[in-house]
C-alpha cells in the first residue's frame, strides 16, 4: 500500500508556494509567500484555484490591497484576498 501524497508534495501546491514567493516584487513575497506557507497544509483544491486566480492579478494592486494603502475594490475582493489580508492584520 502506498502511502498518500502529502500537500507539500504536489507539484500543484509546489508551483503555487514558488509563484507565491517569487512574484518580483519583495512586499508580495513576503505577504503572499507568508500565507501560503504557513497554509498550505491545510489548503482546500479550492483554495489552491483561488490562489492560482490571485497571482493573476497586478503586483502593485496586491502589494496595495494587503498593506491596506488602498481599499480592496468591491468587485475584486474574494474571499481569498480577503483571508490573506485579515490573515495580516492579526
């Protein structure tokens, strides 16, 4: 019997925690790469796609959004980003 893969493992997860921590701008790999390493874990395939979704968008409207210099735009504000940015505030 084999044992499961582990999340940290999967080369889905892998891409996404390297994505995450190499986005080209210092403050997104720290913020982004931060939350995805301390969760990836316990992230859900649906969390991993909203993710992927996420580092779509413009570093600078992230890197913006995150650090609270501006308000996340009502249209843009997912679930997802809204977690990474309350995962901040704490």
């Amino acid at each position: 019997m084999t044992e499961p893969e582990q999340p940290q493992n999967d080369p889905r997860r892998r891409r996404l925690l390297f994505r995450a921590t190499h986005r080209g701008t210092f403050e997104n790999d720290l913020l982004l790469g931060g939350f995805v390493r301390n969760n990836l874990a316990t992230l859900t395939d649906d969390d991993v796609e909203a993710l992927e979704i996420l580092m779509e968008l413009p570093d600078v409207d992230l890197a913006d959004w995150l650090t609270g210099r501006r308000p996340i735009a009502p249209e843009d504000a997912t679930p997802m980003l809204l977690r990474i940015r309350a995962s901040l505030e704490r």
